[in-house]
C-alpha cells in the first residue's frame, strides 16, 4: 500500500503489517493467504483500488501466519490463533474498532472474528467468499474431496506460475505484465509445501454455525458469473447472516480490482460512509513516463531466452517499485519497457532518472520519454494524444538519456532540476514542431 512494512507479535510469531491513509474510518482488510503485501501493490489496478479505498479510510492489512513477510508455522494454525494475530496488529496500530473486509479465504476468518469480537468490529465486508471450501449434503455446490485433492495436487505441481491469480481474474488473460505479477505474487507469498498445507487447513474450515451469531452490519458482494468462485457460497452467506445486504454484481472475476471494479468501490464506500462518490474524471491531467531497454534484441539474442526473462523480470520489479516509490502508477508493460504516469512532473522526472540509474547497475542501458498533458483514462489504461506524444519523445531519446517535452521543462521551474535543449522536433502523427530536453 506504499506504507512501511512493520512486524508485531503475535505469541511467538511475528505478523508483517501496513497502515496507510488518514480517514475517519478505519478498514482492517484481512487478506487471502496467498499474498505479500509489498508485492500486491506491484500491479497497477490492485494500487489503485486501495488508493481509492484510501480517500476515506485508514486500510490497515497484515501477511497470514506463514505466507509472504511474516513468519512461518509448521501445522495448521486454528482460527482462534488466526484471531489473534488480527487482534495484534490492530493493537499495534492503535486501531480500538474497525470494519473489517475479507475476500476469499480470507472470509470464515472475518465472519469468526466479528461473531466473536463484536466490540472490536463496527461492520463486516465480504467479497467472494465462502464459509466452507468442501461439498456437503446441504452445501453441493462446492468441490467434493477427491475433486479438491486433484484440484491442490494440480496447483502444488504449477505453483510459482500465477495460476491462481490468473484464475481470479480471466478479464486479464492476455496481459503480460499482470502474468508476471501472479506468478511472483504466488511464489513470494509461500513454498509449494506450505500452500499445500495452506489448502488442508482451507478445507477443513467451516463457519456456517458462526453466521446466525454475526450481528454487526455487514455487506456481501459476489459477482454473478464468477469463474473462480461460485456464487452459491455469497448467497448462502446472505440467506443465513442476520440483516445482511447482499450485492450481486455483473462480471467473471473473482480479484476485486479486476474487471468493474468502480462497482465494487462505489459499494465499500456508500456501505461505509453512507455517500458514493463519482469514479474518477474520464479525462486527467498527468505526466506520461515511456521507458525502454536499448539494443534490447541484441541482449535477448546473446544471453538466450531463460536468462533474457529473468533480466526482464529484474527489470520490471525495479521499474515498478521505483514507479510506486515516486507516487507514480504503472499502467503497464510495453515488453522491453513500462508505461506510468504520475501526478507531478518532478516526482517523474526522477522517477525516470533513478530508474536509469538503477539499471545499468544491472548492466542494462535504458531511454526514457516523459510529456505532460491531458489524458484519457481507459479502465486500468490511458490514451489520448499525451499518451501519444510521451512514446514519440521517447523515439527521440539516445542510450541512457531522459527526454521531455518542453511542456514538462516549463512545469518544473525551480524544481533544480537542469536541462540541455535537443532542438525542434517533428513527432510522427503529433502536429507542429516540439522542443525537447534531456534532463542533465
């Protein structure tokens, strides 16, 4: 969530935790176990939906016991241990009563922790969950256990590959850059062994004598045609937790900030603040940052298709962090480099320098392309013809160099950063003539 990562105990374990925002309301968000916080914010869309939630609410999330930053457990840790480290962390984040979100098996944790913490618990948000995992006679929509067996030994066998990510969220099949994110995602959230205890303990959870005992308000949201998720488990969520609203939205992902996820914020926001806001402007103003790997073909040809990759996913970790460190977005990956925008020309500007920077440690030279101007927001992408002009600056760019428009130089007066003019420019598809700089 771009907040310092911190540590609380919790027993003998220690739980890895982020606090970030300064709304009235606090939001404990109690995560899926595959996970690590620093590296969720990594893909655009997961960054932007908590910046929204972040507009309003102080988001407060934590790794489980065993997966991403905090520490691990052999054997399968209870839900009453479970709630314990909820109650560390937000002990240490001075949080007395929070409402509490939950997807996926995240959810059975959150529904126990508000029926048996009721003081600590203002309200209750679940999103594509369930409150058990295993068929049963009055449950048969669920997998039965040779089927869920074959399910996990399949998942262990591939896992590291973003499979599950990938499953969550079908509208972003075909997306490179989000592929690469799944399969870090999963490998640094947990070994292939402690998933596959992560799954038992899954599978042996059920809730559903806890759900008449939950009497905080709670909203439940499913998307209808949820691919990942059946949406019978929200629907029997529903029918048994007392005074529930239930949401069923439009839509096959189960990742919340995939697909419509202005739906899935407007409901957050209204259930807890009582108002929706409208989504953001079509149209924003924003400085456009292109990046890309000189003699990239070459490089690729010499080192060979396995090591090529991994340089490539060095390349994009940096690329993305430093993106996120300078309060910038990354939209996404063009192949040899990265698409972002940010909100100030400055913070761009040495977003781009230290980038550069940063990759010839790694002995890769980079060029870089940055202009300012209005942009047209797309989903989770931007066009327009600032888009547009930001990759044509970046045609221009030499080896090593940081090119801007003059648009940018004039924003940035008495920033001390120092230019050197390249000349009048005519950009192939843009009107006029430009005048570009490199940053010196």
């Amino acid at each position: 969530m771009g907040a310092p990562t911190r540590y609380t105990k919790s027993g003998d374990l220690h739980i890895a935790y982020q606090a970030v925002g300064e709304g009235d309301t606090s939001l404990v968000y109690i995560p899926a176990w595959i996970g690590q916080i620093e590296v969720m914010v990594e893909e655009p869309a997961v960054q932007a939906f908590l910046h929204r939630l972040c507009a309003y609410a102080r988001l407060i999330s934590f790794d489980r016991r065993g997966a991403g930053l905090s520490d691990p457990w052999l054997g399968v840790p209870t839900l009453e241990e479970q709630m314990d480290d909820v109650l560390a962390v937000m002990d240490a984040t001075h949080t007395e009563r929070s409402a509490v979100m939950a997807s996926s098996e995240g959810g059975p944790l959150a529904m126990l922790f508000a029926a048996t913490h009721p003081d600590r618990v203002s309200s209750l948000i679940l999103y594509s969950t369930f409150s058990r995992s295993r068929w049963a006679p009055d449950y048969d929509w669920a997998p039965g256990d040779e089927d869920r067996d074959a399910a996990i030994d399949a998942l262990v066998a591939q896992w590291g590959e973003g499979g599950v990510p990938m499953a969550a969220a079908p509208s972003k099949a075909g997306d490179p850059a989000f592929a690469d994110w799944a399969g870090r995602m999963e490998r640094y959230s947990a070994s292939p062994g402690t998933i596959r205890r992560i799954m038992e303990a899954v599978g042996a959870t059920d809730v559903r004598h806890v759900l008449p005992s939950i009497r905080v308000p709670t909203l439940i949201m499913h998307r209808r045609g949820d691919s990942f998720m059946k949406v019978e488990h929200s629907r029997y969520l529903a029918e048994h937790i007392p005074g529930a609203r239930y949401v069923e939205l439009e839509g096959t992902d189960s990742l919340f900030s995939a697909g419509d996820s202005q739906s899935v914020l407007g409901e957050i926001e209204e259930f807890l603040t009582g108002v929706r806001h409208e989504p953001e402007p079509d149209r924003v103003l924003a400085t456009v940052l292109f990046t890309d790997i000189c003699g990239s073909t070459e490089r690729a040809a010499a080192l060979g298709d396995s090591a090529w990759r991994e340089v490539l996913e060095r390349h994009d970790r940096l690329v993305r962090r430093e993106v996120v460190r300078h309060r910038g977005r990354a939209i996404k990956s063009t192949g040899d480099g990265i698409l972002a925008t940010f909100d100030g020309p400055a913070r761009a500007i040495r977003a781009a320098t230290t980038i550069g920077e940063q990759m010839r440690r790694l002995g890769i030279e980079i060029r870089a392309g940055l202009h300012t101007g209005e942009c047209e927001v797309i989903g989770d992408d931007v066009g327009g013809m600032a888009v547009h002009i930001g990759a044509r600056v970046m045609g221009r760019a030499g080896p090593g160099e940081v090119l801007v428009s003059s648009t940018v130089k004039d924003l940035v007066v008495g920033s001390g950063i120092d230019f050197e003019e390249r000349g009048a420019h005519e950009l192939k598809g843009v009107p006029g003539e430009w005048r570009l700089f490199a940053v010196e």
